[in-house]
C-alpha cells in the first residue's frame, strides 16, 4: 500500500529566545495522499509558514511526527535532510530567486549542478521543465528579459527538474498581477491533474484556494479547518479574461 506523501502527528513546534516562549504549530495531525492539490490558508501568525517549512526539511519540529513518503524526518542527520530536499522536494516562493545573469534555461539546471546527473542530462532535463511550463522559446533568456509571469514559470520549472513527489509553493503569485496569477494557478493545476504531482500551496487569497481540491486553514497554530471539495477551472478562467493588451497597442 502507498504511504501518505505526507504524515503528520501531534506534530508541535516552540519557538524560544531572548525570554520569550512562542507556540507556532499546536499537536497538528494530518495526511496528504499523493497527487492531492492542497491550499493552505490561515491569518499572519497562524503557523502555516511554519508548517510549511517543516513540510520542507527546513525546519525541525519540537516534537511530534513528521513522515515523507514514510520516512520519519526526524530520524535524519542534516546531511540526510538535504539529501531529500533534493531528491523529493521542489519549492516555489513569492519571489523568483532567479540568477540574473544566468540564461533561463541554466537558472532551471542549479538543482541538478551538484548531483550525480552528468552534464548532458542536467540540459536535457532542464529543458525537458521549461516545456512543461510553456517556455520552450524562452531557454537562453535572461531573467530581466522575461515578463514577472514568465519568471515565474522558470522557478516552477527549476522546482519540477529534480523530478519531485512534492511540489511546496508559498505564496506563488504574490509578485504577479491578476492575469498571469491566474495563470499560474492554471499551470500548477495542469501539473498536477497530468503528472499527479502533490501540490501544498500556501496563500491567503481565498479565490486563489478554491483552484486546490482540499483547504486547510490555520489559526493559532491548530488547523481548524480541513475539507475536500471539487476544485474551480483555473484555466478555464483564464480562457474568459480578456486578451492582453500589448504595449504599443496601450501606447
């Protein structure tokens, strides 16, 4: 039987330093299967970000149990930690962390640079993930050359070259505005009906959470609420927005 992506259980964690005591996760149990899109939503200060990144291997609970494809994390030495991060785990932030000096299409190989994957396989995989996301005529542009939408989507494929099992996007169309959030939203959700890749978004838009076919909202370090419901058409949407207007077109 196929374990969880995902297997959390009275899972806490303490935050202590300079005399102060603060509780970011409180005994949080839940299980992901694979292939869920699940939206994590919750006020600033409600321990998503912290679930989020001990979701990541960046951060280690106090206690409680923490499972990736039923390896115990807590179990694994810093070495270890890394080595899954980068085997399982693919990661989309707010900002595109892009290299600016660095073609789009060697800013997508970084993950692979210091791995066992030769050099020919690193561009051919990394090529292989920016076809996935729409950028197969953009592979030797640079960062300042693409559109915020654009970059973006070199970030999703730089998280997609590692061949993840789990795709973590915190807060992905923060820096975009509402067409190409949209869009984004309408490339994670082809991506996981398509491959199956499990998705955990992070965001607190709560029209961008109903694209996730599961919503986990917390506060005060709980999860007070966690249900599955059939997941709005992103690309649908898309399809009904008016056609970009082009520059010169505005001008």
């Amino acid at each position: 039987m196929t374990p969880p992506v995902i297997r959390v259980e009275d899972l806490v964690k303490v935050y202590q330093g300079g005399g102060l005591r603060v509780t970011a996760l409180r005994h949080v149990t839940l299980s992901i299967e694979p292939g869920e899109f699940v939206a994590v939503m919750g006020p600033s200060g409600s321990g998503k970000s912290t679930f989020l990144n001990v979701l990541g291997c960046l951060d280690r609970p106090t206690s409680g149990l923490y499972e990736l494809d039923g390896v115990p994390v807590s179990t694994l030495s810093r070495d270890e930690l890394a080595r899954l991060r980068n085997d399982r785990l693919g990661f989309v932030f707010q900002g595109f962390n892009l290299l600016a000096r660095t073609p789009a299409v060697e800013n997508v190989e970084l993950p692979l640079v210091y791995t066992a994957v030769p050099g020919r396989e690193r561009r051919a995989r990394a090529l292989e993930a920016l076809g996935r996301v729409g950028l197969s005529d953009r592979t030797r542009h640079l960062p300042h050359q693409l559109s915020g939408g654009q970059q973006q989507r070199v970030a999703i494929a730089r998280a997609l070259v590692n061949r993840p099992s789990l795709l973590l996007a915190d807060e992905p169309t923060g820096n975009l505005d509402t067409r190409n959030g949209l869009e984004i939203m309408a490339l994670l959700q082809r991506l996981n009906r398509e491959t199956g890749l499990t998705i955990v978004l992070v965001t607190h838009e709560p029209d961008l959470a109903t694209f996730a076919g599961r919503e986990v909202v917390f506060r005060d370090g709980r999860v007070v609420h966690d249900v599955q419901r059939p997941a709005g058409d992103a690309v649908a949407q898309v399809e009904r927005l008016p056609p970009p207007v082009r520059e010169e077109e505005a001008a």
